[in-house]
C-alpha cells in the first residue's frame, strides 16, 4: 500500500510553512533583542497582525501532519486516506447554495459569495472525539461575517450546512457508511460565537482539499465532527438538523458535541487526549482535555441553562 509521507507534500506548501515557522523565529529573535514594546515600531504591519488574540500559543502541528492525519469519511475511513484520495478534488468551479429563512436565498459562485470579506489566520486547537488532537492554523474569516451578509430572517435559530454530494469525486458516497451527504448544524448564537469559523485553508493559503477545501466549519470548543468539509450547501431554518453522526449513532453523537472532559463517550473516556505535534513521543504521552476545549470564556455563556451531559 502506498503511504503519503511529508516527502509527497508538493514544495509549495513547505515553503508556505517553513516562511511562516520563519516569521515567528524572527518575531521572537526581535523579542529578544529589543524587548516587546518595541517590536510594533519595527515590524511591517503584515507581520505584526499576524497573532489574533484567540491564537493559543502551543506549538503548532507541522503541515505535514495537518494535511496526512485527516477524518474524511468521503475519501476513506482510515486517517491516511484522504491525502492520497482526495489529492485531486476540484475546488473551482464551486457553488454554495444558501436556503430557507434568510433574506438572501440564492446559489452563488463562492468567489462571489466571499467577495469583500477579508481572509485572516487563527492558531485553534483543534479535539477529534478519537482523542487526538492538533493546534493548526487555519485560514479563513468569521462565520458571523458570512451571516450577516445573507440576513438570516428572525425566525431562523439554526443553520445547517452540507457536504458536496458527487459520487465521481468522493468514491465512499457510493457505500452507506454514513447517510450522505454529511451534515452538520449549529443554533444560531453558536454560528454567531466570535471563534466560529469558515476555513479555505491552513497555514496562511488556501487548501488542501483533505482539510475541507474549498471551505469547511472550524467550532475549536467542539468536537472535531462538527467541522463539516467541502461545504455546498447553508440552510437557515427554525428546526434542529439532524446531523450525520446523530443519524448514524444517536447515542454517541449528539447535536451540541461540545469538548467536555467529564462526559465520556459511551464506549471510551474523553478525559485524556493524544495531541500531535509531529513529534516521536506524542502517542505515549497523553495530555489532559479542557473544558470546552480551552474555550469556556468564550462560549460559556450559551450553555449557562444547558445540561451538557443530557445534551452531548
Ligand atoms: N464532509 C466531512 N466532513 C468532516 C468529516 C467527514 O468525514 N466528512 N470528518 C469530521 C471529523 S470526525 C473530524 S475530526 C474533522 C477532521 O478535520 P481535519 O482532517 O482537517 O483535521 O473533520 C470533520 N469533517
Ligand atoms: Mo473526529
């Protein structure tokens, strides 16, 4: 079997990450020089802006693993799958069909959909319920700027979002490992949380398609589950969807998903996780999970009447 390794990653990507890895040397090399205060004065603004204050400052996980260790069940159930499978999606043309309470239904070319929205990058981390974990910068922009764009009517308290369906491209449609297409949603206030995320790509440019290009849902305080790739349809609706995983297993997945040591899985804990830094020993030494993932002043407060362990 044919195993992609960091060698296969096309050389326009390492450059993207080791410029970026670069950066930060330089960033900290200036730090120490000058002393902090100074740095704003002497750095071009480019770089400067480069920290939002929700990045976490954990090492990253190298592009390498970002884009080899991937959960992408239309390219193949194992991790290593999608790199290989999914090398060749196409992600131009793409259209994204927006329905139901929102003033502005219509299927646009996404170009035309994200003209005017400026593309930013955010350091999340990032918890699979497998209990493997990365720190990774997507590229992308606030989902609430997409929302207030499409004027979501007041009877809207729900979107909903769907994967491509296309059988030529993505080989497992064919097989009922899920009901496809894959489907994800969010209550409104969560859509409209300050740390959700729609991402073109990773590591500062847009792509690969085995992390959700042409753009995917990134939720940091939930599981990894909820970031639904490959997104071609948004639907503003009063109802709760009923997402792939629910459907598939209502007892293990829930609508909310959010990252909670406390409530385990049924069939394992989620207290522990595995986070993968690239490095030999990450598989051996588990770290302990957070509180909606290291989120809770951020989201909290939209679960303060919530019993998150009835609603997981
Ligand atoms: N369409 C689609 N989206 C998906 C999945 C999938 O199988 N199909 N897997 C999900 C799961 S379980 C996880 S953990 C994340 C993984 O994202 P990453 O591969 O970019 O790390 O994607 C999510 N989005
Ligand atoms: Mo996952």
């Amino acid at each position: 079997m044919l195993i992609k390794k960091a060698t296969d990653i096309p050389s326009s990507e390492i450059t993207s990450e080791s410029l970026y890895r670069n950066r930060r040397e330089f960033i900290k090399a200036a730090s120490a020089t000058l002393g902090a205060a100074a740095i704003g004065s002497i750095l071009p603004a480019e770089v400067a802006a480069a920290a939002s204050k929700y990045d976490t400052t954990e090492p990253k996980t190298p592009l390498a693993n970002v884009t080899s260790y991937n959960n992408y069940y239309e390219f193949g159930t194992d991790k290593g799958d999608p790199v290989i499978n999914a090398a060749g999606f196409k992600l131009r043309p793409w259209r994204i069909t927006v329905s139901g309470m929102v003033k502005k239904p219509a299927t646009y070319a996404i170009d035309d959909l994200l003209k005017g929205i400026t593309m930013e990058d955010r350091i999340y981390r990032m918890r699979c319920v497998e209990r493997w974990s990365m720190v990774i910068p997507w590229h992308g922009f606030p989902l609430a700027t997409l929302i207030n764009k499409l004027e979501p009517l007041p009877s809207a308290k729900f979107i909903k979002f769907q994967t491509v369906l296309d059988q030529d491209q993505m080989p497992e449609q064919r097989r009922p490992i899920l009901h496809w297409p894959y489907t994800e949603g969010l209550r409104m206030d969560e859509a409209m949380n300050e740390l959700t995320f729609m991402a073109t790509g990773v590591y500062g440019k847009e792509g690969p398609p085995q992390n959700g290009a042409p753009i995917r849902l990134v939720t940091p305080w939930k599981y990894g589950f909820k970031g639904v790739k490959a997104i071609q349809k948004i639907e503003f609706t009063d109802k709760m969807p009923v997402s792939a995983w629910m459907e598939a297993a209502p007892n293990e997945y829930g609508f909310y998903a959010t990252v909670n040591p406390n409530v385990d899985h049924p069939r394992w804990s989620q207290a522990m996780e595995t986070r993968l830094t690239g490095g030999i020993f990450d598989q051996i030494r588990p770290i302990k999970t957070q509180m909606f993932n290291g989120y809770t002043q951020y989201v909290e407060k939209m679960y303060s009447t919530l019993d998150l362990r009835r609603n997981f």
